[in-house]
C-alpha cells in the first residue's frame, strides 16, 4: 500500500505531465491558427515544437495541408523532419500522401530524408504512388530520391 507521501507525489507529476501536455496541444493550436507570435513565445517558453499527440507530431499534421506558412514556422523553429510516427512515417511522408508539393519541397530543404522506410517499406516516392499523387511522385524525383518500390518486410 503506498502512503499518503507517495500517492502525494504521484499526483504531483500526473498534474504536472497533464500541464506540460495541455501547453504543447496549446502551441499547436497557436501554429495551426497562424498565431505565431503567441507560437514563438511558448516556444521561448520552453514548449516542445516536435510534441507528438498519438505519436504524430504537428509538422506531421500540417505537412498534409495546404499551409506551408505554418510548415515553414515549424521548421524554421527547429522541428524535426525525420521524426516518425508510430508506423515509422515521417512529415516528407506525411505530404507526399497528401500531394502538398509545396511541403514536400519546404522538407528536403530542411534536409527531410527522401529514402527513409517506414515500417512496412514504404517511401516517400512509394506512399505518393500508392495515393496516386503524380506531381509529388515527380517532384520527389526531381529532389533526388529514387523509384524504389517499398520494402518487403519480414
């Protein structure tokens, strides 16, 4: 049985946790609405611009969308390009299924890598194929990746 100290504790870091996260689902919505400066101050503040809300971060989000002012905010804040989601898809990914070539371009420029493999062997080149996005399927060839088709995985 734990004691009143320790269930005290525990408490403590469940409330603070829950703060951390409210002000990081804060941040996103703040970017996602184009509030970038009350964005850059809780950047300064210490929140997390590569947060993840059910493993997929809000670059991620944003990479499928129409917003390349908000893809840009994220990564000239620092977002990291090659994090991946719980099925191993990165942003590039992300905007590659979307057909966002404006995102796809603004990730390579930030050095997004154009032959990562998701957890079933996909690409980036393989996903837009798959969601028959052909002018992202020819931008990311233009951009240097390669017509691989997805891994077999084991």
């Amino acid at each position: 049985m734990k004691t009143r100290r320790q269930v005290a504790l525990i408490l403590v870091a469940a409330t603070a946790a829950a703060c951390v996260d409210k002000g990081n689902r804060a941040l996103s919505q703040a970017i996602s609405n184009h509030d970038f400066a009350a964005a850059d101050e809780m950047i300064r503040a210490g929140k997390d611009v590569n947060y993840s809300e059910g493993g997929e971060t809000t670059l991620m989000i944003l990479a499928t969308t129409n917003d390349a002012e908000a893809v840009r905010f994220l990564l000239d804040h620092k977002a990291n390009v090659d994090l991946a989601d719980r099925h191993g898809r990165t942003a590039l990914m992300y905007a590659a299924w979307k057909g966002q070539v404006e995102n796809i371009r603004l990730l390579v420029a930030a050095d997004a890598k154009l032959e990562a493999f998701a957890d079933q062997g996909q690409t980036a080149v393989s996903v837009a194929k798959a969601a028959k996005q052909d002018e992202a399927v020819a931008v990311l060839l233009s951009l240097g990746a390669n017509d691989v088709p997805a891994k077999a995985m084991d």
